[in-house]
C-alpha cells in the first residue's frame, strides 16, 4: 500500500474509535459506533485529508471534515440496507437485522446530525462554504438514491440516466470529500474544478470496475461469481448490453431475467454479453475514466506527495483483479 | 387570534408555499411537499418570528430560520409516523402509506438536509450559533424518540424520566426555535436563559394540558374520549397514577391495560384517577408550569408587543378546553 495512505488510514482508524458518541440512550448511539466500527477502505476520508494536504501542509485540522464524511457514507449505508432490505454488511448483520427498523431509522437520522456536527468543527472562515458544499452533496446523494430506486421498477434506462444516478449516489460524495478538505484549509480557487473532474471521474471508472469483475473477475480458479446478475441488479453491463442489443438479444435478457436465479441465467446473459462484446466495452470505458482522472490530477498544482497517491488510488480502485 | 399571531402565522404559511423544492426525482420531492402543506398551528416557526422581533425591528431576516424548524419539525413526524405505524396525519394518509416505507424514509433524510439548508440561510455572523443550537437539538429530539420507544416497553417509568422524555422529544424544539430567531438577529445574551426556561416550561405545561383533556376534557355534551387510554399511551396522568396508587390501585390499572381496549377499560382506569385526584393534580401541573413560563417572559427585556402574543400563546396552548 502506498505509505501516505497508509499513514491517513490509520489515523482515521484511529480518530473513528475516538469521536465523542455517548452511551445513552444506547439504543440510538450503540449503532452508530457499531457501524462506524465495521472498517472498510475508508476512501472517502483518506479523500478528504489529501484534499487539505494537497493545498497545505498539514491535514490535522482537517480529521473533523474527514470524519464528517465517513459518518455520513455508514449513515447512507444504514439506511440503505434499510431500503435494500440487506441483512449482511461486512459479513456481520445489518444495523436493522441486528437491532430492529426503528432503531435504525433514528440511529441513521443521528448519524446525519453528527455528520453535520463534525462538518461544524473546521476553520470558522470556510464555515458557510463547507456547509453549502456538504449540504448539495447529501441532498444530491438522496437523489441518486431513489433514482436508483425508481430505475429499478422500470425495464430499460437510458446509459446518459444511469450515469445521472451513478454520478449522484456515488461520485459527488468522493467530489464533496476531496474539495472539503481543501476548503477546510483555505483553498477556493480555480482548482476545485480539477477535483470535482478527479473525483467524479475516478467515482464512474470505479463503479464500472466494479460491474466488470462481477462478471468478468473471475476468482482464483477462473470461476464468475455472476452476483449481480443472479440479484438482477442494473449495472453499466445490462446498460450497456440493452443498448447494443438486436430485438433477438434483447428478448434473451428479458427471458433470462424473467426466470428463476441460477447457473442458466448467468450462462444467458453472459452469452448475449459475449456476442456484444460487453467485456472489452467495460475495459474501454474504466481506462477512458481513469485516464480522464488522471489528466485532471495533472492539471492541480498542489503538493507532490498528495497528488503521488491520489495516482496511486486510481489505479488501486480500478485495477483489473481484486 | 391575538393579531400579530395572525400575522406571523399567514406569513410562515405563504413562506412555506415558496421553499425551494425542486421537481424531481418526484418521489423524493413530492412528499416533502405534501407533509408540509398538511398546515397545523404552526407554533415553532411563529416562535422563531418573535425570537427575532423581541430583540430586533424586524423579522424578516429570520423566515428562513423559521422555515429550517418547521421543515425539521416535519420531518420528526414523517419518520415518527413509520416508526408508530401511523396510518392517519391531519386526517389524510402519512406519507409512508400513501407512498411507500423507502420513499418515506428517503424523502425524510431530504428534510433534514432541507432544514440545514435553511438554517444556513440567515446572518453569517451568527451561523456557528445557530448552527451548534440546531444540531444540539435535533440530536436532543433523536434522544426523546428513542427513550419514549424505550419507555413503551417497561411496566412503570419514574416521572422524572418521563419529564426528561418529554423535555427532549417536544421541549427543546420549541426552545431552539425561539433562540434560533434571536441568535439570528444578533442576541446572545443571557436572556436566552430566559428563552429557555419559558419555552420549556410552556412545553411541559401544553403536553401535561394535552394527556388532561384526552381524559377529562369532554366533548360538548361531556363524553370523555379516553383515546390514549384505549390507544394504551403512557402519559402524565398514568405514570402519576402509577407513582400514587397503592398496590390494589396499581393492580387495577395493570389488569385494566391488560384486558381488551374497550369502555370498560377506560372506565377502570378513571375511576382509579378519581380516587388519586389525579384531574386536579394534573390542573395544578399546568397552573404552575405555565406561571412559570409567564414568569421568565416577564424577566426578559424585550419587544413590547412580541411579549404580548407570547403570554397569549401560552394561555392559548393550555386553556381549559380546546
């Protein structure tokens, strides 16, 4: 692992374990430090204090911001498996399974006040800025959270809507990290531009990434999971596929999605993904984002060593096998 | 209607008509929009109207703090209402029915998101304060719902937990509304204590009138509802009662809750509250816990006039029939 990564991931972890949560009423607290405890890669603060680095010397002042917005993804997650009715986050029961809906619909709405908490403990000059930015984000990630939803009950969406959603639920959160940090330490200029096309960039060639090795991964002996498509999750692959498909390809995916979740519904997607050439098409669009943020990383004119991993995130987060 | 109650009243309606929401995604949008036009008396918006008015001219650069309270109100009642399984608001359907369980808990994270935004909207001199106020009271609010869950499953609750309860759940809502309004004007002085000590008090005092009339009220030809106690709700008048009552009377009142909600559990349970007093006890309640938010309005120095339909307020809230 890059070592300035490494070195920010473990003080994150450890100003995770120290954020002031009390005890009571347990009920409404012990959740919020359960989830916040699961660990991950913890992206989006590592994000936040290369932010500030890259437009200061220090990121000290920056933990709160970071911490703002970890708390603020694990609260889109609790409420998010909610919605997804998801029992298993991080191989442990989710907050809803392991307590119960209540408790979790009032822990996540917490977690969001905390979010803000943090937000409020920066440098009082950027204040107002901050807020606005953290502010648009969590009310644009809702956004792409019941666009999510709604493109779920419809039979085909258009690539330019799919991407809409992706931008919204998942990339703005990793552009609203990176520029809080930097607005945290007193950058506003020209250059915010450049990270919102970093981030953003780096958020869809991730999400494809992701979409590709379910399907094309592959796991040490060559096996494909197929996950997604065994859940008839909508990815940048069905996406893509039903926008290439002829009437005949297009009536084999409906089929397979209409019957039962197995081997033979994987084999037929996988068939008509093939035919399409769905797989070189993924790669294609994953190097043309990572090499877009990559150019707009060049362009910042900001401290070596945070730019150094920021590169190094890129590739990490898009690299052809986990 | 005391006049400028009239006044602030039609001007926070109009304002709510304005609040910027956008269109879509509509079932994100839509909701928010419903549950905030269902009307009410609109009492926490109106506070933070005076707030501003007792220490200023004028209160116009203090809509957008009131809005931020009615929104934030609001948005306790949408996940309130999925966590009861209410079905009815104001007489139409709660957004969770009328809608759905994730539209309703999406829809309510955009309120709280919504509320910030408003509050972010007032003089910039003020806004740590504000900011700092409004979160400490949201997470207050989150506290009171989760110990009022918690409560509902113990046999008996102390009355100085159930006051804490209610001080947090309902209390300090009005509070922060009130000193929200003066913070965004400019005043910080020590007679937000004052602020303080009348609006909580006017709290209890309007939630102790509240469970009274519910029992002893009466409809104009005198017949008592009795809904909370058929509903099985844990109120002022119960846990009272359940801290009076001698080991027959508590046995009277277990056994009455545990057999069907009917008449004659309403019956049982009055007549164990004429025994105890408990309907001059609770008059006496709201007599002193409204003196004495009359008596810290009298201590602050402030608008004339806001005064005034304060004091009205209070008697206005806890008058003997409504």
């Amino acid at each position: 692992m890059d070592a300035l990564y490494a070195e920010l991931l473990a003080r994150i972890e450890k100003e995770i374990k120290q954020i002031s949560i009390p005890d009571e009423p347990k009920n409404l607290y012990e959740p919020m430090r359960y989830i916040l405890s699961l660990g991950g890669k913890r992206v989006r603060p590592v994000l936040t204090l290369l932010g500030a680095k890259l437009f200061s010397d220090s990121f000290e002042s920056s933990l709160s911001q970071a911490l703002a917005v970890e708390v603020f993804h694990n609260f889109t997650l609790l409420h998010d498996d909610m919605m997804d009715g998801a029992e298993i986050r991080r191989q442990v029961p989710t907050v809803h399974k392991k307590w119960d809906e209540n408790i979790a619909l009032l822990s996540g709405d917490g977690m969001l006040v905390l979010a803000y908490q943090l937000i409020a403990n920066g440098s009082p000059e950027s204040l107002a800025n901050r807020l606005e930015l953290f502010s648009k984000t969590a009310m644009e990630v809702c956004e792409g959270q019941q666009l999510d939803m709604d493109y779920a009950l419809l039979d085909e969406v258009p690539m330019e809507d799919y991407l809409k959603m992706i931008r919204l639920k998942t990339a703005v959160l990793l552009s609203g990290s990176i520029k809080l940090g930097a607005m945290n330490v007193g950058y506003y200029g020209e250059q915010l531009e450049y990270l919102t096309q970093f981030t953003e960039s780096m958020g869809l060639a991730f999400q494809v990434q992701d979409d590709y090795l379910d399907a094309f991964g592959g796991d040490q002996f060559g096996k494909v999971s197929g996950g997604d498509i065994l859940e008839g999750k909508r990815t940048w692959l069905t996406i893509k596929a039903f926008e290439l498909a002829n009437d005949d390809q297009k009536k084999r995916l409906r089929d397979a999605y209409a019957a039962p979740a197995n081997e033979s519904r994987i084999k037929a997607v996988m068939s008509v993904y093939s035919e399409l050439g769905i797989e070189s098409l993924a790669q294609t669009e994953v190097e043309s984002r990572s090499d877009q943020a990559i150019k707009a990383l060049e362009l910042i004119d900001g401290n070596a060593d945070a730019k150094k991993t920021l590169s190094w995130l890129v590739n990490q987060l898009v690299k052809r096998k986990v």
